[in-house]
C-alpha cells in the first residue's frame, strides 16, 4: 500500500480538480481517471489476495507432520 499511496493521492488530487472545471474535455479525462483508479485498486487488490493465499500455503505446509511413507533404511 505505501508503493501505491503517492499515486491515490495524486488521483485524487485530479479527480478534484476535474470536478470543479466545466469543459466538456474535462469529462472524458475524468472518465479515464476514474478507470485509472479502478485498475490500480483492482490490481491492488489482486496482489493482497495473492500474498493472502501465499501466505495460507506456506502456514499449510509448516502445520502438515512430516511423510512417514516410503523406506527409511534405503
């Protein structure tokens, strides 16, 4: 989240900005950064979620008790 802090800051920032002005142009950037926003958090969201299930998988194998299959002599 601190990667993406200065860059929703300055989004947001625009998107301020946008609203206040009354040029039609003015709307179709306001469209784009909207759908800039949208893409940053979805891919925010995307790599939360991959770290989360990383996460689980390394928990999942640190719990599981060691195989007792297969020779031990050789």
């Amino acid at each position: 989240m601190t990667r993406e802090l200065p860059w929703l800051v300055l989004q947001a920032a625009l998107l301020v900005v946008l609203l206040h002005a009354n040029a039609p142009e003015v709307w179709f950037w306001f469209a784009a950064l909207l759908v800039l926003l949208l893409w940053r958090s979805f891919a925010w969201r995307q790599r939360r979620w991959q770290r989360l299930q990383e996460r689980q998988e390394r928990q999942g194998d640190a719990q599981e008790p060691p195989s007792t299959s297969g020779n031990a002599t050789g």
